[in-house]
C-alpha cells in the first residue's frame, strides 16, 4: 500500500478540470506561495473529444461521456500526484514551531535563535521599539486631552503648585487662575515670615523655617 499523503489546514487547492494549482500559507502572518500551474495533459483530449460530441452526436456523443468518467478516475489520480509534488516543492519555505505547532514562513515567522516561531518567542529588538513607540503614541493622545491652559503650564507653575480653592472664601476654582471669580482675592499672593522672610503659604500661623509665630 503507498505511503498516504501528508498534509496542513493551511493552503489552498485552485485546481481545475484543466490542470492543478495549491497555495500555502503561514499560519502566523498569512502570507504564503503558489505553486505554478500544472496543466493536465488529458484534459486537452477529453476538451477536444466533448467538442467533436457536441457536433457530431451519436457514436461520439457517447464516447465523449465514457471519456468524462474515464478522465474523473486519471483526475482524481493526477491531482494527489501534483498535491505531493506540491508539498515537497513548497514545504522547505515553512517550518513547524515545535511549541504551538503553527506552521510558520522560515523568512519573517522564524526565530532562528530560539528554534521558536516568532509568536511563541518574539525578536525583543522589534517588540522594545513597538513598546517605546506605544507608549509614545499614549503620550500624544494624553497631551492632546489636556486643557489648552494646562498645555502652556511652565515649569515654575507647577513647582509653585495649583490651588484647587480659594484661600480666602474657599470657593472651587475651576482653572490656574489669579483672582478668585467669587471673592476677587489674590490667589497667587505671597506671604512671607515676618522673622525670617521666607515663603509660606497663606494662613500659616507659625513659620515652617523658623518656627516664629505670625500675625502678631
């Protein structure tokens, strides 16, 4: 008994009456080959025998449908011999990764270091790029929500720090803004130790520097 044929889920057959064609692809990035057509040299004698049938009826009538049945059989046995012969010819171009079992292109599919196709171990020079580039891309998106006030934010607006209400009547403020929209008082005033003189925020009662009492 002959060996059977072996064969994937990933191709193609694009047979015809007249000849034969299979494509395989990789099951990983789908991409793949196409065998060259192989015509099929009966089909040429059973196309000329329906010919000569279909105007001469009869006797060549018949024998027209004899070679039809005749021709599905030779067929049948010509397309497992080009499906064999196709196999061999495209199978060096793939390579089965021996931890998913996926069959994989050798040309993009395959990591030659690990013995591992690319999805089960991935090139990390081209996974870091698309990493920082992700992340690059989160960035913008972030920068593209915020406020156009926020956008022109200096870095000594935000060392200095946003008050989230007023100092004075304690109303919410909506942005960084200067005045209080409800009371009108300085928001971005400064208050200073009346011993030392160092910066301090509005309402302290002793200095954080020096300890001194305020509002004597």
């Amino acid at each position: 008994m002959p060996d059977p044929i072996k064969f994937v889920s990933n191709y193609s057959d694009h047979s015809t009456d007249n000849g034969f064609q299979f494509e395989f692809r990789c099951d990983r990035c789908q991409s793949g080959f196409r065998t060259r057509f192989m015509q099929w040299s009966v089909a040429t004698a059973a196309n000329m025998a329906d010919a000569v049938g279909s105007m001469l009826g009869g006797v060549f009538g018949r024998a027209a449908d004899m070679g039809h049945r005749v021709r599905s059989a030779q067929w049948e046995k010509a397309h497992d011999q080009a499906f064999e012969t196709a196999v061999n010819e495209i199978k060096p171009q793939f390579i089965q990764c021996p931890r998913c079992n996926d069959w994989v292109c050798r040309t993009g599919c395959w990591n030659e270091k690990k013995g591992l196709c690319k999805k089960c171990a991935p090139d990390l020079g081209v996974e870091m790029a698309a990493a920082q580039a992700s992340r690059s891309v989160e960035e913008v998106w972030a920068h593209a929500k915020m406020a156009e006030e926020d956008k022109n934010l200096t870095e000594s607006d935000w060392r200095e720090g946003i008050k989230a209400s007023c100092p004075k009547c304690e109303a919410p403020l909506e942005g960084n803004v200067k005045f209080c929209p409800k009371c009108g008082a300085n928001v971005k005033e400064k208050h200073f130790c009346t011993s030392c003189g160092k910066p301090m925020e509005p309402g302290t009662k002793f200095c954080p520097e020096c300890g001194a009492k305020q509002g004597q």
